[in-house]
C-alpha cells in the first residue's frame, strides 16, 4: 500500500464516520457570507438549544454552498436520514428546530429549504433541483458546503489529492498534455490556455522556477476566489501542487489581499496539515518531488493583479506593472521561469487530472470547455456563488438560476470594471471568451452584476471608471491622465451639466486610452463606457437634455417631495431630517423645502418604513423641467 | 518599542522582498507605520527611509498615524453601490464631519471605504471595526453609531 493509499483509507474512515448515518450532523455555512448575515449568533443559540434538551449532535462548520440569499444556512441529518437545509435561520428558531427535527424527528416543513437525499421526499424539493442549482454543474465548487474545509481528511475523502497521485505516476511532460488536452483556459480573465503557459515554463531555461496562485481577485464586485478558498483550500493547493510537478519548480507562492483574513488562516492550516502528512515539503507522497508554498499578503492595489505588477510586489516593490515580452514564463519572479495561474483555474486543475482531459471536455464547449464560477448579485432575487457550464445563455444565468429581477431588466455587467454592460439583446449571448469580447465585454474573472431599471447604467459607467483612475498606478500617461478626463466628464453628465459635444469626448477619449495604455488596466478601462455609448445612448441623451435619470439614481438630477394625500403628519420625517427641510405639526401635512434638501434619503426610509407613515415621501427625475 | 522591534524581525532575513510583509507586522502590531518603525526597518534591510516610503505609499494598506478608537469602512464594492452604498457614505461624512481617510477631532471614529467584503447579497454592507452591518439604511445607521459611544 502506498503512502497516499494509506492516507486515503484513513480519511474516509473519519469521513464515515461522520456521514455515514450513526451520528446526528448539523452543517452551518461559516464563509464570509454567511458570517456577516449571522451564523456565529445562530451557532451559539443551536448549541444552547441542543444543550437544554439534551442532544447530542456534531456542529461542521462549512464553506458557501452558493445560496448566499440564503444565509444563514443550517443543515440537519438524523443518523439514516437525508440532510434537510434550513434557510435565512435566525438564532430564535434554534429551539424549534431542535424540538421538533431532533425530538420529535419532524423538519419544520415551513422553513427547510430542500434536502440531499437519494429519494424524493413529499412536499420537500431537493435541494439539487431547486431552481438556483438545477442548471448548474458543480466541479470546482464540487466540495464547497460540504466538507470541513479546516480538515484535510474531508479533502482526501472526497477525492482530494488523487488527481496530485496520478499525476506524480506520470512524466511531467504528459500532466501537460493532458491539460492541453482537456483545453483548460485561465480563469484570471484573459482565458489563455493553461496547457500552453506550462509548456512554455517548462521549456524555459532555469533551474529555479515559481508557481504563483493570483488571489488577488481586484474586481470590486467579486467572490468567487475567497469563497473557493475558504470553502475548498486543499483544491487550490493541489493544484499548485499539480502545476509545480509539471513545469519543474519547487516553490509557490499564493499571493492573496490582506482583506481575506478568513481565507489566509484556512490556507495556513491547510499547509500546516499537509506538511504534517507529507503532501508539502521534500519528497511529496514519497516520490521525489519537492515543493513548499509561501503566503504573501497583497496590499491593497488592483493592478497587482496584473501578473508583473504581482511580481513586483512579491519582490517587495511598487507594484507597476512592466511591457511584455519577456513574458513572466520566461522571466517572472527574481528573473526565473514563473507561471502564475489563477485561483479557479488551479482549483480546477485536480479534478482533470483525476478524472482525465476527455471528462473534462464533456462540460463546455470546443473552443471553451468546462465550467466557470460567477458572482452573481446586483438586482436580482437569488444572488451567490455559482458554477456553470461554459456555453450557457446569459438569460439562463439570470432567469433561471438567478430568478431575475424585482424591477424589469436593464444591463448585466459581466468582467467588473474591465467588462462591459450588456443589454437586452444580448441574454441569449453564450458565456465564453470569444463571445462575450465580440459584444464588446469580457468575460473577466466571474463577476456578474445584474441591474434593473432602478439601476442608472450612466452611474454605472462612471462608478466603475472612477475606480480605475483611483487604482491607476500612473505609470503611463494615457491610463493616468485619460481616465481622470473621462470621469470628469461623466461626473458632469450625472450631475446634470453635461453637453451633447461631451459624448463626442468620451468616445474619442475611450478609444485612445484602449489603445495606447500600457497595461490590461487601462486598456480595458473604457469598456464599461464604450459599451454604455452604444448599448444605452438614450440614457446619456437624457440625462444631458433633459437633467432626466430614469432610474432615479443620480442625485443632483432628483427631487424630493411629498403627496399631500398621502401624509399623515406623523412628524417622523421631520424627526429625521437632518437639515429641517421638512416642517409641519402633528397631524396635518407636512411641508418639503426644496432649497433646504440634501437628498440624504433618511426622510423617504422612514416614510416607507414605519407603519404609521404613508409612504407620503416620494424621489422623481426630471419633475419640474 | 525595543523589545518589540525583535518581535518585529523574527522569521525575517533581511531580503528585498521582506519589505512589504515588515511593513504589514509593523501596522498589524502597532496599527500603523510610524516614524520608529520606519527607521527600524531602514536599518534591518540597509535602503533608506524614503525608499520605504517610496513603496508603503503605493498600497492602499499601510497608514503613517494612529488609528482612531473605531474605524468604519462602507463598502462602495459593486453590489453595495448599486443598493446605495455611496449615500451610507455622505450621510456618515455629514454626521461625523470627516471624509473618507479621516479621523475625528475626538479619536473616537475614522471613516475609509472599501470594496467588497464578500457579502454582496447582504448589500448595502459595512463594517465597525470587527462587527459587520449587512442591508444598512440611512436610519439604521444612526442607531448602529450609538452604540460605539
Ligand atoms: C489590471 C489587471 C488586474 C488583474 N487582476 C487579476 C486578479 O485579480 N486575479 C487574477 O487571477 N488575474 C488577474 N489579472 C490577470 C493576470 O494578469 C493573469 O493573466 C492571470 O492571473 C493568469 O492566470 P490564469 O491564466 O489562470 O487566468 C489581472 C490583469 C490585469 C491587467
Ligand atoms: S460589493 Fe459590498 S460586499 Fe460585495
């Protein structure tokens, strides 16, 4: 038996033992998502529940599942039974839940969301075929919500680590045929092919090379790479591993944002079990293969995503980026071979190798097989964590899984702020590389963001734009001083004082910084504009001739007012506001100064929100012109 | 500080790329990168203090004064700013008297921004200091200040 076959037996002993029926499990989503919307809160009163009544059950504390609208999310399984998820639980149905799934072994119906089980239970939908998880296919994310992801057995008994053990039987050079084989392309944006970076590398001169895991993940609408690694480390790690045996290096560095505390405590455990079981350190699996990973802590500056400005930084630099060639492959970190690969393309990594090229390009299409992870939020009903197979329409992204929008659609922004704002007529476009840049976006690193018609795609244009030129690291004048012209004049158009010749402007603008910058930041940076222009040019016309935002969104174009029928002089909003714009005694109809008014919106909140208000105070666009 | 500049440069050997995680211990211990700090690192990795500042300035991260009692970050992430994030943030600009990079005149609060915390379907979110305020309104955050008195 070999070390890893040893290891492999030992880990699904505790997995069963686990899972395997005879102990009572409750599963709580403990990722970033689901801590901020209370899951700790909801742990410690389950386990005062379980102790008032005695019962003995596990707590595994999980990654995201995907279901972020979820949150907090509490599973149950009986011993024997099927694992019934509970959603959005808050800490006082701890009881409940524990009196009448535990004691009198009946789920409270009214609150499960679905469950696991093998068999269809009556009334309860399985959590797989709800309508969020029903087109999707979960490879990567395949572990995610259901492992412990702080124990390295759970890994390894869920197929963790085979795909590094069939990959150590082979010759370097066929880990990267099968790579080039099963057509994997980086996930980090550009959708370079994997298979190709690596034989690059490996055919570089050098005794010394690097991997580098970019966790960076700059796009400021974006979490599929936190929640991968906080939901699934080992999967990141094998996959360096992976990438490290292949192109001949001995070292790894995971360059990760200081911002994800939780994700760089779960990979510092993670390294330290591997290194206790001899999958980190010198002769791997008793092979001769020697690798160590490094942690280096980004600090805070969206162009180190970029590969070379990555390295600089890890070199203890400014982080600007330099032209290319030499490509890092040729000389990346300290002037040695580097590949840097992406977080969800290593992730992706081991479950190719275990189950091989051809399995892989089952998913997919020819020219971009497998599946890609997407944020999906902004205004639509069910936002998270999914996975998709590439090929799939937009509209079945966010009409199906999604469940659209609450307002009509208006724009879906795939790429952050490198991408562009698709609309109506492009849902039926399929997400891949090549279509996605055709229609003038990117399919960038996985961020989605929907947008209804309460949602200002003018807004959205400079609100990203704004970002660039604040992230810019001024290397080259085009990106430093074009952006800064063009969110000028977005800001003049927002704010009501743009003109017609404006538009001439910024489309000139965009296309000279797409073109001459240095860098992939500045190039892209006039997507979201140059793509607004020509999707959305009636938005910009009206906000520039007629101080007009349909959406209500830009606020020197709003007004606040009250509907005299409506109010019932309840002296809330008076309370509220900050600058005594509203007056007006009790019971009688209050009175809105306009010249006072900040448009700070705590007046419209209260109105809408108390009960004994009308929801008297309403915002328009456009009214007195 | 002696005693804690060893603290300072254990598990370091004084190479090039040793300076920006030295800069992260130095804030993550002191909660910013001060002028002692500075002139300890100079001397541990031989290149000089404007150098240090050269890089520091660069990120985002680092910070040369003290930290106020109670830092408040509103995040202006996609997500956020599309359910509003940005009127969270003039209306504690208002109520404070600071913009973002500020702290008040008291040391009590400090304002920044940031850009996602990862909780997007929670939107709009921020953050003081540990604890984390999820689908905040205007109101709502008059009451959330209150309470770090
Ligand atoms: C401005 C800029 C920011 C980037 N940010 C990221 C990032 O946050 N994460 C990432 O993986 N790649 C990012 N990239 C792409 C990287 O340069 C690089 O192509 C990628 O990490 C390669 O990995 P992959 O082939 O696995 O995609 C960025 C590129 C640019 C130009
Ligand atoms: S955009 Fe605010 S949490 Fe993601």
């Amino acid at each position: 038996m070999t070390d890893f076959e040893r290891l492999k037996e030992q880990s699904i002993r505790e997995w069963t033992d686990l899972t395997g029926g005879t102990r009572a499990v409750i599963t709580l989503g403990t990722a970033s998502c689901g801590r901020a919307a209370g899951a700790m809160a909801v742990r410690r009163s389950i386990e005062e529940a379980l102790a008032k009544h005695g019962v003995e059950a596990r707590i595994l504390e999980v990654g995201c599942i995907g279901s972020c609208y979820l949150e907090p999310m509490v599973d149950v399984t009986l011993p024997g039974g099927p694992r019934f998820s509970y959603g959005n639980v808050q800490p006082a149905w701890a009881e409940r839940i524990v009196a009448s799934h535990f004691l009198e072994g009946k789920p409270l119906a009214s609150k499960v969301v679905g469950h696991f089980g093998r068999d269809a239970i009556e009334g309860i939908p399985g959590f797989f075929d709800l309508p969020m998880f029903a087109p999707q296919v979960r490879i990567v994310l395949k572990n995610c919500g259901f492992i412990d992801p702080e124990n390295l057995h759970h890994s390894i008994a869920n197929g963790g680590y085979a795909g590094l053990h069939k990959a150590l039987q082979k010759p370097p050079g066929d880990v990267i045929s099968e790579v080039e084989a099963a057509g994997l392309r980086g996930r980090g944006g550009a959708g370079f092919p994997t298979g190709r970076k690596w034989r690059f590398c490996s055919e570089a001169e050098g005794e010394m090379k690097y991997v580098i895991c970019n966790a960076d993940e700059g796009d400021p609408g974006a979490f599929m790479n936190r929640s991968l690694i906080e939901g699934d480390p080992h999967a990141v790690l094998e996959g360096m591993l992976i990438a490290g045996y292949a192109i001949g290096a001995s070292r790894g560095y995971v360059y990760i944002r200081a911002e994800y505390p939780l994700a760089i405590e779960r990979l510092k455990k993670a390294m330290a079990q591997m290194r206790a079981e001899g999958l980190l350190g010198e002769g791997i699996l008793g092979s001769p293969f020697s690798f160590d990973i490094g942690i280096k802590e980004g600090a805070g500056a969206f162009v180190c995503g970029e590969e070379t400005a990555l390295i600089a930084s890890i070199e203890g630099r400014r982080g600007m980026p330099r032209t290319r060639p030499p490509f890092p492959v040729q000389e990346g970190l300290h002037g040695r071979p580097t590949v840097i690969n992406n977080v969800e393309t290593l992730g992706t990594l081991p479950h190719i190798l275990r189950n091989g090229a051809a399995w892989y390009r089952g998913f997919g299409t020819e020219a971009n097989p497998g599946t890609k992870t997407f944020s999906l939020v902004g205004k639509i009903r069910r936002t998270g964590l999914i996975e998709v197979p590439l090929g799939m329409p937009l509209r079945k992204i966010i009409f199906d899984i999604g469940g659209g929008t609450l307002k009509p659609f208006r724009a879906v922004q795939t790429g952050g702020p490198s991408g562009g704002c698709l609309s109506e007529e492009f849902l039926d476009t399929p997400v891949g590389y090549e279509s996605l840049a055709k229609a003038g976006s990117i399919m960038g690193s996985g961020g989605l963001i929907v947008m209804d018609t309460d949602t200002c795609v003018v807004d959205i244009a400079r609100y990203f734009l704004d970002f660039i030129q604040k992230e810019s690291c001024g290397k080259c004048t085009p990106c430093r001083v074009g952006t800064r012209h063009m969110v000028e004049i977005l800001e003049r158009i927002t704010g009501g004082e743009g003109e017609l010749r404006d538009l001439d402007k910024l489309q000139l603008l965009a296309q000279t910084v797409k073109k001459t910058s240095l860098c992939g930041l500045g190039q892209t940076a006039p997507n979201p504009v140059l793509t607004t222009l020509a999707y959305f040019r009636s938005e910009y016309l009206q906000h520039i001739q007629e101080r007009y935002c349909s959406a209500v969104v830009c606020r020197p174009l709003l007004e606040y007012f009250i509907i005299p029928e409506k109010c019932t002089g309840c002296q809330r909003c008076v309370a509220a506001c900050p600058t005594g714009a509203i007056t007006g005694p009790r019971a009688e109809v209050h009175n809105l100064d306009a010249s006072k008014c900040i448009k700070c919106r705590s007046c419209y909140e209260i109105c809408r929100f108390e009960a004994i208000a009308g929801n008297a105070i309403q915002i328009r666009s456009g009214g007195g012109l | 500080m002696c005693a804690r500049a060893d603290l300072l440069f254990k598990d370091f050997r004084g190479e090039e790329g040793d300076l920006i995680p030295l800069l992260q211990r130095a804030q993550a211990t002191f909660g910013f990168v001060g002028p002692e700090a500075v002139g300890a690192i100079a001397r541990f990795l031989r290149i000089t203090e404007n150098q240090i500042y050269g890089v520091a300035s660069f990120y985002a991260q680092f910070r040369f004064t003290a930290p106020a009692r109670h830092g408040i970050k509103v995040c202006l992430g996609t997500a956020c700013h599309v359910k509003g994030g940005a009127i969270l943030l003039d209306s504690l600009e208002r109520d404070l008297g600071i913009a973002p990079g500020g702290k008040t005149p008291d040391d009590q609060f400090e304002l920044d921004r940031v850009a996602c915390l990862g909780c997007c379907a929670l939107a709009p979110v921020l953050t003081v200091d540990e604890d984390v305020y999820s689908s905040m309104t205007v109101n709502k955050l008059k009451e959330t200040l209150k309470r770090y008195d």
